[in-house]
C-alpha cells in the first residue's frame, strides 16, 4: 500500500472519528439539559387544588371529614367541577362509585337537605320515596339517625265480620249471624326499613346550631305498594312506633298481630264462672 493512500485512509478515519465525537456530544448535552427543562416547564406550570378521596366509596355513602384531603395538580390536568376545598364536599353524599385519589367533582355529589332535595339519585326502579312522619317516642328523642335500620309497629283499628260459631243458633236453628265489630289490632306493618335521609325542622335563626334540631320526618325508600299500605295505616288514623333493629339485622322476624284476645290468652285473664 503507498503512503498516498495511507495517509487518505488516515484522514477518512479521522474525519469519522471527529463526526462520532460530535455526534456523542450533542447527545449528551440534550440528556443534561432535559432534567432542566422539565424542571422549568414544571415551574412555569400553574398548579392548584383539588379534593380527591382518601378511601374508595360508594353509592349513597356520607363524606366524612376523614374522607377527603386536598392536593395540588397542574391547572390544565382538574376537570371541569372538580372542587378545591374539603369543606364543599363534607356531609354531602355521592352519586356513583369513586376510587381512593379520585378527584371530588360537583356533579357526583348530592346535597340532602331541607333545601336541596337530591336524594332520588339513590332509588332502585322498582322503589318510591315516601316522607313518614317522626311523631313517636324514638323520634321525639332524637334516638333514629340516617342510615338506620328500624322496623315500624303499628295499632289500628278494622271492622271485621267475625266467623260464625257452630255452636251458636238461633231459634229456627240456622246459624247466628255476628255483626260486623271493630277490633283493635297490634302488628309489625314492614320489617328491615332503612332511614334514607332526615327532614330537620327549619330554624327560625339561619345560623343557629343545626346539631339540636328536632327530625320532623324520615325519607324512606318504599316498595310502592308497602307505600299504599302505609299511607292507608296513616290515612285511616293509626298509631306508629319505630323500633330499632342492630346494624347488621337482616333477621325477618315471624310474629303474631296482638288483639284482645291474644292479651287475655298470653295472660291467663280468662274470666272465671
């Protein structure tokens, strides 16, 4: 080989080298200023606050304080109704399904209160929403809270026509026939009934101490025809009571209606001869 052509060798070989290293530069100092530039598109990103779940949640459930924090997003990621203060979301009760770290958005929250009725949200199809009145004892002391499972004793009174005894004739020997009585019954009109929502009583002072005001009905989720049942009980003048069952009762109790006759055999008051 001349040393002409040696020395074109060398040359070539040198210009690739100086290519390669300057190739390998530029490489390297893009990887050294990206940090840097994400750095400052971070800074220059405008950044605020938005509420988001601590815990998963779900249809119909209360937000509690410790249900909700807050933390920061750049501006362009918090969608449209997402709220920004915890307060806004605390004692409202939300509309579908949320995961923990879910932002808190507007549209998924209701607002049970005397004012904003926004409850149907969370009825089955087959399920009406009937307002029962808290007139009993349990509810004068404030005793039934949201959420609990209570069953509702009732006591009215029915004409009945009572069935013939056998033994009982009349002169030409037929049947006596009884005349219609009224009769006082006691039963367990619907069993396993959950408190929707409370309706308060509205304060005559807006800014007097919601805590102690008194529960002047239930909002109750209803099968519509226990619905028509209950509104005839209530219709034709009988008396509730609401019994409290455990949180976890799913018990369907089988019990006897009490009437004057059950009270006299359950006590022996039998009238001697």
């Amino acid at each position: 080989m001349s040393n002409r052509i040696k020395v074109l060798l060398l040359v070539v070989i040198g210009i690739v080298l100086i290519g390669v290293g300057v190739l390998a530069s530029i490489i390297i100092i893009q990887r050294l200023n990206l940090p840097q530039r994400n750095s400052e598109s971070q800074t220059n990103s405008v950044m605020t606050q938005v509420v988001v779940l601590t815990r998963d949640m779900f249809l119909g459930d209360k937000i509690g304080l410790a249900d909700v924090k807050t933390i920061e997003v750049p501006i362009d990621i918090a969608p449209r109704g997402a709220l920004t203060n915890t307060a806004d979301a605390i004692d409202k009760i939300i509309k579908a399904d949320l995961v923990s770290g879910e932002m808190v958005l507007q549209h998924n929250l209701a607002d049970p209160t005397n004012t904003n009725h926004d409850l149907s949200f969370i009825l089955a199809d087959e399920h009406v929403m009937m307002a029962f009145p808290a007139s009993d004892l349990m509810s004068r002391e404030n005793i039934i809270q949201r959420g609990d499972i209570i069953d509702i004793f009732a006591t009215f009174q029915e004409v009945v026509q009572t069935v013939p005894d056998n033994n009982t004739t009349t002169t030409d020997g037929t049947a006596a026939e009884q005349e219609p009585e009224a009769r006082t019954f006691t039963v367990d009109t619907f069993q396993k009934i959950s408190i929707t929502a409370l309706v308060l009583e509205t304060p005559e002072d807006p800014n007097a101490d919601q805590s102690n005001l008194r529960t002047t009905s239930y909002l109750l989720a209803l099968n519509p025809q226990d619905a028509l049942v209950l509104k005839h009980l209530k219709d034709t003048g009988a008396s509730f009571d609401l019994v409290l069952r455990a949180p976890t009762s799913s018990v369907q109790f089988d019990l006897t209606p009490v009437t004057e006759e059950y009270i006299i055999e359950f006590y022996g008051l039998q009238v001697l001869p």
